[in-house]
C-alpha cells in the first residue's frame, strides 16, 4: 500500500478498480490478442523477442504497476516502476506446433499483480515459416483501445498522421465542493444518477425473466483455458450487408448466433428456443474530447436468435435488437451494467468485486466484443502481420467468449473457452466459417446474384 493518498489523475476510475477487484486466480481479468507473423530467418522470433523487450522500456504505459492507497479508502493508483525489468513480461518460448494450444495454456494464467500487469510471449513455429506472438493485458490497465495502443508502440513504427492533442479538462478548485452555489446541480445530478441506476437494474432483473441458453455456455468452471480462431472473408459480410440491410456488425454477431446454432446441433445439444443473453460492450469514449483515463465502457444486450432455424430471420433478429439498443442508447437498459460501477465508491470495489464477479451469469450467458484494429499492414522486425486474433476475459460462470476484429480485408474471430467445459471448440470456429458461407449463398439467392468459381 501506497504511504499517501495517490493524485486523483492517477487512482483508477470505478470500472478499473472493478476488474481489478473481480479478479481471481481460477478467473483472470486480462485481455489477450495472439497476432501471427511470417518468419524472414531462422532467428524471427528471437529479434522479435529482442525488440519487444528494447521498446518497452521507452512505453510509459507498459511501466506502471497497480497499488493500493489508504486514501480514498478500497481505491488503487497505477505508480511507475523505477527499476523496470522488461525480461520479466517478454518471453520467447521454444517452438511450437500449434499457437492456439500454446495460446490457452498461457491465458489460463493469472498476470503477477506485483509487477505491470501485462505479458508478451513470442512463440516461435515448429516449421520455421512463422512465429507469433500473445500479448497479456489486465483490464484494468487497459480496454480494448488502450490494448491497441500499447500493443502497437511495441511493433515496428508505421507512418500516421499526426494526431491533434486532446483538450485538457478544466481544473476544479478543491473548494468547489464546498461552494453552496455548486449544491443544486451536485443535488440534481445524484437524483439522475440514481434514477439511472433503478433503471439498469430494472432492466437487468426484465432480460433475465423467459431465458433459455444452454448448458454449453454456463457450465462449471475449472480455470483452464483453450483458445481458436477464424478467419473470414470481409467482402463476403459485405456482400450479405448489403443485401440485407444494417451494418458489419450486425452481420458478425449473427454469424455468431448462427455458429451457435450449428455447434450445438453437431454436438447434439438441443438448440430449439435457444436465446443466451448476449453482452456487446460499447466504448463510451470520446475522439479528441478531454475524459479521465481509464475504461470507458457500456454495452447493449441482445438475445441471441439461436433457436430460429432460418438464417436471415437470425440476422434480421439481431439487427433489429441492436437497433432497439442504439435507440435508447449506451447509458441505459440491461446492457448498461457496467455504468453501476460509477455509483459504488472504492471500498464498495473492495468488498463487493468477489459478489459481482459470481453475479455475472445472472447478467448474460456469452461475451461478443469487437476489437478495432488499423487498417494499415503492420510488423514487427519486419515481418508482416499475417492473422490477429483477439481475446476477451472469461468471466465466472460462462464458458465461452467472443472477440472479432477486422484487418487487412479479413474478419479475425477469437475464441476463448474453458477447457474443459468446452473441448470441441475448433469445431465451433469452423461453424463461424460455415455459416458465413451459408448466409452468402442465402443472399445470393434472395437477391438473383451469382457468386463463387461460375461468377459472371
């Protein structure tokens, strides 16, 4: 624990100290993203390794560990670490056969909380043509974007335009909570913000009643970890877009109801009424806006269509979904969970993460996260990125995740399963892929178009 109280800037916001306090060694709370590189020598992965640990000690972010403070009472602070050792996150593994197998294993372990709570580990491939590499960051050091942004100042430098600086926010005096002008506005805003609050959970305790997931997504957990990926066509979403109508996202989380569908049918679990409850986390930030630090996190949440039996009933089930959510908006509705955080102060954190953490399953049955990447070719030495696969947190009591990224004109699916739970869950990467497939040729028909090898 920290001697004094930390500066304000550097305490971590609510959400932070949540995942920081959810956080177990059976159910880590850290993101990971596997990228692939195609290997120029024998010695890839090693200059990979090399540079990974040089850069990093010139990334601010990637220095800060997280720390307790004896006030505000429960709260944390991200302090730099003044004799930083970058061998103790980078590592270079001996060669292996299969990135995804090394992948699980790696994520099933926590990050050590007395250091800077991320990893990378180069993986150099059995064959010698590739290598790749799995970065670790704790959610509470960064969301997705911030991930992005870390992650990318440890690859080779690319040439951006120069970004405009973000106004700063506007100081407040310490004595402006005193100032009894200030009372009206103080008394108003906590009125909204409870009537916010009574409103989510409102919505949370309605988006569980008639639920029917399945005992695929909500099985016991055992804290081991698997991880797979799919790669897709990103002019095949397009092409289904825009004979349906919506948006690429719309399409990708249908695909993935429809993937469900089709996994649990091969498995030979009943998929018939089928409806998890589905969590799409929005990001509540602000391009170029002055914000505090931190997670800036809501989300939608959708019942999954996977008892329908027609693909694009599915898809237009989801689009329709999705845009009762953009109507209301990210700050309300079951989906808007995450913002109760900001109610709770940091000793409610201290107390109450192991509760939240276990109330997950009560919330939503799967995670279907999407994760931004740019679309310039990006490498590391000098080897090209070929495939990125991210990876969300497993939260307690749920089986399985979700995240999807797009790059380089192809969709990147990354799953993470329990284990155990789930052994069989390249065979629902490959129900992405074959109900993608499924939807194009549905599309096609639909609309008269013509596609694959007799194309006109």
């Amino acid at each position: 624990m920290t001697s004094s109280s930390a500066q304000s800037s550097d305490l971590l916001v609510p959400l932070d100290l949540a995942f920081w306090n959810m956080e177990t060694a059976e159910h880590p709370m850290h993101l990971g993203a596997l990228g692939v590189f195609e290997a120029d020598g024998p010695d890839a992965a090693d200059r990979a390794a090399e540079l990974l640990a040089a850069r990093a000690t010139a990334v601010p972010g990637l220095r800060m560990r997280i720390r307790s403070v004896l006030l505000p009472v429960g709260g944390a602070t991200r302090v730099p670490v003044s004799a930083f050792d970058p061998l103790e996150h980078v590592r270079l593994a001996a060669p292996v056969a299969d990135f995804h197998a090394e992948a699980g294993k790696l994520m099933a372990r926590r990050l050590d909380r007395d250091l800077p709570p991320w990893e990378a580990h180069v993986l150099p491939g059995a064959d010698g043509t590739s290598f790749a590499v799995l970065f670790k960051f704790h959610h509470a050091l960064a969301d997705g974007l911030r991930a992005l942004t870390l992650g990318a100042a440890l690859l080779d430098p690319v040439d951006l335009p120069p970004s405009r600086p973000r106004p700063q926010a506007p100081a407040v005096p310490p004595w402006a909570a005193l100032d009894p002008r200030t009372l009206p506005g103080r008394v108003r805003g906590t009125v909204a913000e409870l009537g916010q609050a009574l409103g989510i959970g409102t919505s949370v305790a309605r988006a569980a009643l008639g639920v029917r997931s399945c005992a695929a997504l909500t099985a016991a957990a055992t804290g081991t970890r698997r991880t797979a990926g799919a790669v897709l066509d990103l002019d095949d979403v397009h092409q289904v877009r825009k004979a349906v109508g919506g948006t690429v996202n719309d399409v990708l989380i249908a695909v993935v109801a429809g993937a469900l569908r089709r996994w649990l049918d091969e498995r030979g679990d009943c998929s018939e009424g089928v409806e998890p409850r589905a969590l799409i986390p929005v990001s509540r930030r602000r391009p170029r806006s002055a914000q505090p630090p931190g997670n800036r996190l809501s989300g939608y949440l959708v019942r999954l269509p996977v008892g329908d039996e027609e693909p694009l009933v599915r898809l237009r089930g989801v689009r329709a979904a999705m845009d009762r959510n953009k109507d209301a908006g990210p700050e309300r509705g079951a989906g808007a969970v995450a913002l109760l955080a900001e109610h709770l102060p940091p000793l409610g954190h201290l107390i109450g993460g192991p509760v939240v953490a276990q109330a997950a399953r009560l919330l939503f049955d799967i995670l279907v996260t999407s994760v931004p990447l740019p679309g310039i070719g990006l490498r590391l030495g000098g080897c090209r990125l070929t495939e990125v696969y991210p990876f969300a947190p497993l939260a307690r009591g749920q089986s399985l995740a979700v995240a999807v990224s797009t790059y380089r004109g192809r969709v990147h699916y990354g799953l993470i399963a329990d284990a155990t739970a789930v052994p069989d869950l390249e065979l629902l990467a490959r129900s992405l892929r074959d109900e993608l497939d499924g939807l194009v040729a549905v599309c096609a028909r639909e609309t008269g178009l013509v596609t694959g090898a007799g194309a006109t």
